[in-house]
C-alpha cells in the first residue's frame, strides 16, 4: 500500500507535488486537531448549559467586567461590538465576494458565502435549539432579542474574519503573521464587547468561538480540496 502511495504521489504534476500537498497536510491535520478540539470544547460547554452547571463562573466574570464601566470604554465598545454584527457581517461578505466574482475568483467567493450563511444559520439553529436565556445582571445600553447560545456576534466573526484574514495570507504570503495576528484580536474583542455589554455569558461567547472554528476549517478544507482536483483536472 504504501509503494502504491508513493507511486501515486510521484504520478502527479510537479506543482502539485511541491506545492499544493504540502499545504493541504498542514491545513488538513492541523485544521483537523483544531476542528475537533473546538467541537470537543463545545460539547462540554453544552452539557453544562444544559445542566445549570455554569451559572456561578459565568455570573463572577460578568459581575469583574462590569467595574470596568465608564462612559469613553462604552462608546468604544459599542462601536466594536458592531463590527460583529451579524447583519454588517454578511454585507462585508457580499461586497468581498463580488469583488471575487470581478477578479474570477468563484471558488473563494463560494467558499466566502458557504461560510457565511451557513455560519449565521447554524447560529440560529443553535440558539433555539438550547432556548438560554440572556444575562439580567445590570441594565444594558444595546438592545438585543433572541436567545443568548451560541453568541452570535463571537461564531460569525470567527467564521467571516477567519475566512478573510484566510484568503489574505494566502495571496500576500509576505503579510500573513501581520494578518493574523489581526484578525485574532479582532475576533477575540468582538467577543470581549458582548461581555463587556452584559449581552452574554462567557460560555456563550467561548462556544460561539468554538463552533465558529469548526464550521471554518470545514469551508477550508472544502476549499483547497476543490482547488486540488481542479488543478489535476486542468494537468
């Protein structure tokens, strides 16, 4: 079996060989682990919403944030609390992936609005599925309606951010520790603004991340294995 590996292996085009496997394993087993890592988490983090288990470290947390109120730190955090915005999120999107569909690009621009939709409606299935209510802990200066898990606001970002700062590195290689590192504080304060605001318990936002990580490396994945047959289709 293995002979017959390496014979397919050497079988393919040259490009593909030094190019495109190498990236593939390393997204395919380090995406892997962190995919399954982040469904593990949410999946503890589930169990415990659905037996009460969470309350008091979520409680704490949210009452620690709360001494840090003060009117500048408010109209900071609601202004970045709107970059998540699951609305301003899937315009973003919109815009990008026609700007895809302009350079020919209609594999990533499908892959752009896989992830997007499919991340704001796997939130919503999520959400009334568990039905948890919202924090009450102290009056709120943003209005919010439906349930509080997963946050929305932490598993879109993560999935639209991720998936840009994702097509960035890639076509400007040279930018992409600057780009991720981006990104990643981007997604982590998105998150630390539904604290911030009361909107939503920690576990919220911690499996909104962990959702929003697996259902990303899946639209990867799914992108760079087209990508892959498409090039061997074409040699």
């Amino acid at each position: 079996m293995r002979e017959n590996l390496k014979k397919f292996i050497f079988s393919l085009p040259k490009w593909v060989r030094e190019h495109l496997l190498p990236l593939l394993l390393t997204i395919r087993v380090g995406g892997l682990i962190l995919a399954g890592f982040a469904l593990w988490s949410f999946a503890e983090i589930a169990e415990e919403i659905l037996e009460r288990e969470s309350y008091f470290f979520d409680k704490q947390i949210l009452l620690a944030i709360a001494q840090w109120h003060n009117p500048l730190a408010d109209r900071i955090v609601v202004g970045l609390t709107y970059l998540g915005q699951p609305t301003f999120l899937l315009i973003v999107c919109t815009v990008l992936g026609m700007g895809l569909l302009f350079n020919r690009k209609r594999s990533e621009a499908t892959t752009l609005a896989i992830a997007a939709f499919g991340a704001a409606g796997l939130n919503l299935l999520l959400k009334d599925l568990f039905a948890r209510d919202r924090p009450q802990l102290w009056d709120r200066i943003v209005d919010v309606n439906f349930y509080s898990f997963p946050s929305g606001h932490a598993m879109i970002s993560m999935v639209i951010y991720g998936a840009i700062a994702y097509l960035l590195a890639i076509n400007f290689p040279k930018w992409r520790v600057a780009i991720v590192v981006t990104a990643v504080f981007l997604i982590l304060s998105i998150g630390f603004t539904r604290l911030y605001l009361g909107v939503h318990w920690p576990t919220d936002v911690i499996a909104g991340y962990a959702a929003g990580i697996v259902w990303l490396v899946t639209c990867i994945l799914s992108l760079e294995l087209f990508k892959a047959r498409r090039e061997v289709d074409r040699d």
